[in-house]
C-alpha cells in the first residue's frame, strides 16, 4: 500500500497546497520514491518522498514513518526477557515531540527544526511525519562545517541544562542523567560488542584476521578488553559532571546543511533523551560521517582538535562555565561508551569474503585503533 493511501484527496490536496504555498492550487501527478538510506533504528518504519505539481508548479514533502519497536521486523534479535524493556526504552514518538516541545525556540541562530506540514497518529502504536524535503549541499564536510556545529552545539547545550528544560517526551525515570546511556551500554556494548571482541574465534574470521595482519594491529582486541574493564568507572564519572539535555545523537547526517544555504543547519533525528555529560554531542559529531566511510580515520584527529575548543566556545557564549577538562571527559568518555566498541563491523561477518567488504573491515580496524588512542589518555 502507498503511504499516499493513508490521505483523503482532500487531504492530499490540503498537503499539496501547503507545502506549495499556494492556497487555491490543482494538485497533480503525485509520486513517491523509497528513499535509499539504511534505517539504523527499529522507531523508523519507512522514508519516503513525495513528489507533486501545484498548478504545474513542482513540490515534494519528506515522509517519515515511524512505530513501536514491538512492531520491530528484527525484534527476534532481542532476548525474550528483554524485550518489553527494550520497547519501553526506545520512544518511538520522540521525533513528534521535539515539534510539539518548545525546543524550536531554544536552537540558537544558524539552527532549526525541519518544516512540519502534518502529523498523523494511530491507535497501533504507529505515527507519520510529513516534513520540508531537505536537499542537503553536495560534497564533504570543511573542517570549518564541524567547527560552526559544534559551537552552535555547545550554545544548545547550555541553553538545555537539566535545571532549565525538561525532557521532550516526559517518561517514567527519564530524567536521570546518565540513563540513557548506560541502558544502551549495558545492551549493546557489554551484551553483545564486548563479548564479540572478548572471543578469539572473531578474530580469526578471514577478513577481521586479514585486516589486523594488513595493519599490523595485533593489539587491539586486548587495547579493547582493557579499556572495556574501565566503563564502569567511565559512565560514574560521566555521571558526576555538569549534566545538560542536548541534541543526543548529532551526526553530520542529522545536522542537515540545506543546498544554497552553506551556514545553516537543519537539526532531525534526536535522541537520548535524558540529562548527558556535558559535550556528549561531540561524540557523534565526529564520529558519524567517518562510521559512513565519508571522513578517513585519519582525518579523525585533527576534526577532535577543532570541535572541542568550538564548542566550549558556544558554552562560554551563553554563560555556561564548565572547563576544558570537564567538557573533554563529558565527551570522549560517552564517544568510549557509546561507539569505540561498535565500530568494528562484526555485523557483516557472517558475509562472504569479497573485496568491498575487506576494505571495509580494514576502514573500520583503523578507526577502532584512532578511537581507542584517543579516547585511552582520558578515560
């Protein structure tokens, strides 16, 4: 079934006219293209575009299908005795939220929300968003890119401290700092990443083996143990700094910079919805186009370089008095949490061997290594 089924004509013609601008337009040759992207979380159903002519003149609307995790096509992944718990942790209604919360006036200049053209809700646990089609500019990220998300990262983040805001989706403990992370730690590092890289029979599958010996990394499944023994004590200290509520998974790739408009940033996709360390947001800043294979992990270090002393600039900006060392933790401590123990691809294990695969296990062998160096010295 289209997901144009599930409007009236009328509505598609009000949809239509809305995202046009013209109140009184014939609206024609409708279509919808899948978009081609992977779908990271079990909340997202489906991505789509819609394309259409309003008296001739062409729009197109960005559809985001979202649902429950119990509706989670991969939902056997989860152990039985978890799984309520882990439907429960995921609010799959968090993206309809952040555009019924006030966060939209918090977002410091240089940042918005995407347009919201309407907003569809069922009684099974499912929802639709039909958003502004975002044409993001073409081409890799300046390191001056990185830089301006930061400090307007850092400006958000001070302007969402825990005694400020409240949480988007109000829920259950979620108010706790920390919460979020450690529960997805506790699930997707400790339960399954740590075993993994704990077992010598992962390493001596051929392209994990081949990588290691190509780079000549024979130490980085003990580097990984040792550091793995440290999260503990990492997500205590997490806990203990200067907590704000922040973007929670801000990724080049949820940091949508429109065509034509270079110095803007159009903010989707939130999460951890919870208080975080202070810098928590950096994390993902830098480690979100290079996971993509889009930034090299080499170029890695000297992006860390410039986005830690951005964003403390945006802190400062808005009255936020943290020091270096703090923002610092807050930031590579989540980064070790969250990411150092999952960028190896073990997902794709199970595959036959074959050269674009390869490639990628030796991407992310080197990333892992830049990760772990980084990360080792602070935490």
């Amino acid at each position: 079934m289209s997901i144009l089924d599930a409007l009236t004509a009328d509505e598609l013609t009000e949809l239509g006219r809305t995202v046009a601008g013209v109140p009184t337009a014939r609206i024609d040759d409708l279509r919808v293209e899948v978009v081609d992207y992977p779908i990271g979380t079990p909340s997202t159903e489906g991505l789509y575009r819609v394309f259409g002519t309003a008296d001739g003149v062409t729009w197109s609307c960005f559809v985001k299908k979202l649902q429950s995790a119990r509706h989670w096509a991969h939902m056997a992944m989860v152990p039985e005795a978890f799984r309520e718990e882990f439907i429960q942790n995921l609010p799959w209604e968090l993206e309809i939220a952040v555009h019924r919360s006030g966060v939209a006036d918090l977002l410091p200049d240089g940042m918005r929300l995407p347009k919201l053209y309407r907003v569809d809700m069922y009684d099974d646990h499912r929802g639709t968003l039909w958003m502004e089609n975002v044409i993001p500019e073409p081409g890799p990220w300046p390191i001056t890119r990185f830089e301006r998300a930061a400090y307007l990262l850092g400006r958000l983040s001070a302007r969402r401290q825990e005694h400020l805001v409240d949480p988007l989706l109000p829920r259950g403990n979620v108010s706790t700092p920390g919460i979020a992370l450690r529960y997805y730690t506790g699930g997707r590092v400790m339960m399954n990443a740590v075993p993994a890289i704990a077992d010598p029979e992962t390493w001596k599958h051929p392209m994990l083996a081949a990588a290691v010996s190509n780079l000549g990394d024979h130490t980085l499944r003990e580097d990984l143990l040792a550091l793995s023994a440290r999260l503990p004590a990492v997500l205590d200290a997490l806990d203990a700094l200067p907590q704000c509520y922040q973007h929670g998974d801000a990724s080049p790739q949820n940091l949508l910079v429109p065509q034509g408009s270079p110095d803007e940033f159009v903010v989707i996709d939130w999460g951890f919805d919870c208080p975080q360390a202070v810098g928590f947001d950096l994390g993902q800043l830098l480690i979100g186009l290079a996971h993509a294979g889009e930034l090299s992990p080499e170029a890695v270090p000297a992006v860390h370089k410039v986005i830690l002393k951005a964003f403390l600039a945006g802190t400062a900006e808005e009255g936020l008095q943290v020091s270096e060392e703090q923002v610092l933790y807050g930031y590579l401590g989540s980064l070790c949490a969250r990411a150092t123990f999952t960028a190896l691809p073990l997902e794709e294990i199970t595959k036959p061997t074959d050269p674009v695969t390869q490639e990628l296990f030796e991407q992310r062998v080197r990333l892992t290594r830049v990760l772990v160096d980084l990360v080792s010295p602070v935490v």
